[in-house]
C-alpha cells in the first residue's frame, strides 16, 4: 500500500459513473430533472438500510446493554434526519410541471417507483406486515419485479426485522414484576376511577343531548374494553404481543425515571420513523395527484389513490401510536416501590463520597 497513489476526490467518489448514470430515454429537458431526484432517492435508501441493518444487528442478541440502546437511538435519528431531506427532494420535483412530465411519461412504462428494490428492503427490514400490504394489479408487488429482485425481496420477508427484534426487546423489560408490589392491579384500579369519573362527567354534561350522551359514552365503553383486553381481561388482537406493550406503556409512564429515559427515546424513534415514511407516502400522493390527476400510474397502480392507500395501510408500529390511549395522568399513576425507585435511578456518591455502580437494569434478560 506503500506505492499506492494517494485518493483524489473525482476517483474516491467515482465521479464518472455518478454522473454517467443520467440517461433520459426521451431528451426532454426535465427528464434529467426526473432522474437525478430518483437516483438520489435510491442513494439515500441505501444509506438507510446501511442504519437499519447496523441497528437490527445491536437488537439481535438476546442482551442489550445499555450503551447499545443509545446506539440504536443514534440510528435511527439518522434515520429520521434522512427522511427529512426525502421530504425536500419532493418539492424539487415539484417544480417540475404536468406538462413537462407529459413530455417524457410514455417513455417510462411500465417502470414505476413501485419496482424500487431498495424501498421493499426497508419496509422489511422495519416489519411491515406482510397481511396488510396492497396488491400491484391484482397481483403480489413482487409480480412486476425481476425474478433475481423478486427472490431477493422474498428472502428478505423471512428474515427477522426491526419490529420483531424490539418485540423481544420490550418483553424482557425489568420492572415489570415488582416482587411482592402488583404494579398493575394498582394501575387497573386508577383505570376503574378515572373511567368512572368520565363517565359522571358524561352523564352530568349539561349540554349535552341524548344523542350525544349515548355516543360519548359508547365510546367510553370502547374504551373500557381496549383496557380490559390489554390487561387481559378480552379479546386481544393486537400485532405487538401483550407482554410487549405493556412494557411499552409502563416505559412511556414512568419516562422520567433515569433508567427508562433512553428506551423512551428508543420509542418515540420508532415512531419518529414510522410516521415520516407515513409522511413521505402521502407527499409522494399528493404530487402524484397534482402530476397526472386521475390517470394510472406507469406502472399501472390506481395512481395517487393507491399510494393514499400505502400511507394508510403500510405502518409498522401501529400500536405504540396507540398507546396514549392508556396513559394516566402523572397524578393518577400508582408510585412505585422504593426500592424499584432505587433501581431506576442513578446514584453518583456513596458513602465519604466514594462513587458508586450505577444499577444495571437487567434488559437483557
């Protein structure tokens, strides 16, 4: 290596296949426009995987220490930073008129945004379910892909993704047995008050009318039943496993406590993720129905309905978002034991002013 010439910036960033990859089929001046922004698109998937699979291998063991969930944080910001920058590109592709993508349209079929391998790869990795995923023409997305894409997609389906590993993660939470202490049979009982505190206040609303009063307290009762069935009282159907969730919950309660702080913020990236790719969905649907109306896509989808419809349906943590549902106000929240109080917390001197260990949580186990 001692002969080797030193990197030149042209040759290091292969500048000469960069920038010989725009070739328009048509020659129309904003095709080249077009071009570029889904190039760039492609690239900055491939720095998202890159993120994602470097989080997916942190969570993989069946220990998470907690200098690594503050990596997984790290990720997924990044994640969620790039995201933005997605955001902005749409609105350069905006510029770009109707009549100027008519230009060059018919060139492109029956390619379409819906063959992007590289985006497949990422709601997989995610944990997009395979049950609620939309049909391409009737058919699975995977028909309108290469046979060599379609296998790789297929494996890749199979394979465990971000949703599963933090699943796992989140159902061997601590602090959610507290010895003798039965955390959530105190947290039923603040429930059970402040449902029937709502429920006097319905039945006592003074503006209210019968109408009203019967719908707002149906409700109420939905409510009651979303309650009962999460701690196991009724039916449960949600993705996210009981165990999982509750541990979600009791994270997203008792955030403050020093211990829970970071997998809070592990949370609210997952949610962070999950709605600015919701969000890039519904912007890509918006210009598409601003580009070519009510016409199919090029790749033959209902247009921007279909992709409306991805915004909807193609979510991977759907239940975390629910989970406001459950909160308690801080005031109504049953305190913790002590010495679970102890453990959650950070202790910085001991004795004559001798540090002490900071309590280990026990995550990974």
């Amino acid at each position: 290596m001692a002969d080797a010439a030193p990197p030149y910036y042209w040759d290091y960033l292969a500048l000469d296949e960069v920038l010989g990859a725009q070739r328009p089929l048509h020659g129309a001046h904003d095709e080249h426009l077009f071009i570029v922004v889904h190039q760039a698109f492609e690239l900055w998937f491939r720095q998202i995987l890159a993120e994602l699979d470097q989080v997916l291998a942190a969570l993989a063991g069946d220990d998470l220490p907690d200098r690594e969930i503050g990596r997984v944080v790290a990720g997924l910001e990044r994640v969620v930073t790039i995201q933005r920058v997605l955001h902005d590109q749409l609105e350069v592709l905006e510029t770009m008129t109707p009549l100027d993508f008519l230009d060059f349209r018919d060139a492109l079929i029956p390619a379409s945004g819906v063959q992007s391998v590289q985006f497949r790869l990422i709601e997989h990795r995610l944990g997009l379910d395979p049950r609620t995923r939309l049909k391409v023409k009737g058919a699975s997305y995977r028909a309108v892909l290469r046979a060599d894409h379609a296998a790789l997609l297929e494996d890749a389906e199979r394979a465990p993704s971000l949703f599963d590993h933090v699943e796992r993660w989140l159902a061997r939470t601590p602090f959610l047995h507290f010895g003798d202490f039965d955390f959530w049979s105190s947290y039923r009982a603040a429930v059970e008050r402040m449902l029937a505190a709502d429920r006097a206040t319905i039945a006592a609303h003074p503006t209210l009318d019968d109408e009203a009063r019967r719908q707002q307290l149906a409700q109420l009762e939905h409510t009651a039943r979303g309650f009962a069935a999460l701690l196991g009282d009724g039916p449960y159907d949600r993705r996210l496993s009981r165990p999982a969730l509750l541990a979600a919950l009791l994270i997203s309660l008792y955030r403050d406590e020093p211990a829970l702080q970071l997998p809070f913020r592990l949370l609210q990236r997952l949610l962070d993720v999950d709605e600015g790719f919701a969000t890039w969905r519904w912007r890509h649907a918006l210009l598409a129905h601003r580009m070519i109306g009510g016409k199919i896509g090029t790749g033959g989808t209902a247009g921007h309905e279909y992709l409306e419809a991805a915004a909807r349906r193609h979510r991977v943590f759907a239940d975390l978002f629910d989970l406001p549902t459950f909160f308690l106000p801080r005031s109504a929240l049953p305190a913790l034991p002590a010495e679970v109080k102890s453990q959650m917390g950070f202790r910085y001197g001991g004795p004559a002013g001798t540090p002490q260990e900071w309590p280990r949580t026990g995550w990974g186990r």
